[in-house]
C-alpha cells in the first residue's frame, strides 16, 4: 500500500501523503531544518505517525540502493 500520492487534482500532482494535501517533501524540510519528527506530526495531524516513519525508512532504503548501485 502506498503511503504517498500524486494526483494532478491535488496540489497540481505535488508527491503527497495519501488522504491528505501535506506535501511528502515537507517532512523531509522539517528534519533538514532540525525539527524533529513530533513537531511535524503536532503541525501536521492529518499525517499519521506510521505514514511519516514509513516515508522516511522508504526514502533511506533508496538513498542506500543509490550508493550500492554506484560502487
């Protein structure tokens, strides 16, 4: 099942959290900015807890593959 949608409908096809409008990218902004990831969820509720831990292992698996594929 996936977590993150894009719909041309919805924020002219931005990647976002499925169900909602929060775009995927804004938790990646929140961490780089020194948030931590319970800001985000306090700021951004209609984002579930298992949806954003999800999003980011998702995002570290593909970041290590990239590094795998390139050595």
């Amino acid at each position: 099942m996936s977590l993150v949608q894009s719909d041309p409908e919805i924020l002219w096809g931005t990647p976002v959290f499925k169900g909602t409008r929060v775009p995927a990218e804004t938790l990646f902004d929140y961490l780089e900015a020194g948030d931590s990831l319970e800001t985000f969820l306090k700021d951004f509720p209609a984002v579930s807890r298992d949806a954003a831990v999800t999003c980011i292992k998702a995002a570290g698996r593909v970041l290590i593959e990239a590094e795998l594929r390139s050595s």
